[in-house]
C-alpha cells in the first residue's frame, strides 16, 4: 500500500499501472464518493454500484485520462455519472408510464371494438326478428337517416305509419338489447 504517497504521486502510479496505487485510491475515496452517490440517487445499492463503475472506469482508464486534482476528478465524476443514472431511471419511467398508457389505451380500443361488434350482431339478430316491413322502415330511418316523408313517399305509406314502425322497431330492440345499455 501507498498510505504516504499524494494524489499527485498515486496518480503517476496509477498510469503506471501500479495495483497498490489504485488500491489506495480505492481506499481513501471510496467512502467519500459513497456518501456523494448516495446522496444523489438515495439507494444505497445504486451509490455503490456506480462508485464501482467509477473505479472501474479509472483503471480501464488509466492511460488515457489526465488527472490534475485527483480529489475533484473523482467527486466531479461520481455526480456526473449519478446525474446520468438518475436521468436514465426517469427516462425509463416515463417509458414504462407511456407502455403501460398505450396498453391500456390499446385494451381499451379492443374492448370497444368487440362490445361494438358483439351489440352489431345483436341488432341484426333483433331486426331479423321484426317484420319485414318495420324492419325496412327502421333501416331507411336509422341506417341511412331519411326523413319521414322521403320514407312514407318511398314505400307508399302514411307518415303516421312509418313513425309506427319506427317506433315498433325501437320498443323491439330496447327490450332485447337492455343487457348492451350502462
């Protein structure tokens, strides 16, 4: 171990690749760089984990990187790495809200889709059951939205019985489809 060495002389070493000189930069600033990375993401299993990343990017390092205050170099690095953690986690986050958003949207679509088509064959299971008459007069009514008169004109009826049968129809089908209404 390097106990009397700076951190001037422990970073010479450490481009060096002296395995005592990381060590003991291991051992002076670990804790110190703990309490940092803690206090930024507040999990103490995160703090470690990117104090762990910032030793081994150090090492991996070592001959690439120029360290004048090796103090500051790792302080400054730790909040750095602990800033892109934290942004990560809330990008994640926002990810996992938006899937979880568009599933539900998604789950919300399909059910509609299939009430919708569940309560389209119910009608045609109802119109099939009415007269031919109303059930054309209902059509022309609520299919294909002609007014009275063009339907009392088109099927040489009464406006009063062209609104008979579109009131049948209507009766006819409230009853059968009361289990479709909220």
């Amino acid at each position: 171990m390097h106990p009397q060495l700076t951190d001037s002389e422990l970073t010479y070493f450490l481009k060096e690749s002296d395995k005592k000189a990381f060590e003991e930069i291991y051992n002076r600033y670990w804790y110190k760089l703990f309490c940092v990375a803690y206090h930024e993401t507040g999990s103490r299993e995160d703090a470690e984990e990117l104090v762990h990343d910032l030793f081994e990017s150090l090492w991996n390092k070592r001959q690439q990187t120029t360290i004048q205050h090796l103090s500051s170099y790792l302080v400054v690095s730790i909040k750095h790495l602990s800033t892109n953690y934290i942004k990560s986690k809330i990008t994640q986050r926002r990810y996992q809200e938006y899937l979880i958003l568009h599933e539900l949207h998604q789950a919300e679509l399909t059910d509609e889709t299939v009430q919708f088509s569940d309560l389209s064959k119910a009608v045609e299971e109802v119109m099939k059951k009415l007269p031919e008459k109303t059930c054309e007069v209902f059509k022309l009514s609520r299919f294909e939205n002609q007014p009275v008169k063009s339907i009392a004109r088109q099927l040489n009826l009464s406006e009063k019985a062209v609104e008979y049968h579109i009131t049948k129809s209507l009766k006819v089908l409230q009853e059968q489809l009361r289990i479709y209404q909220n």
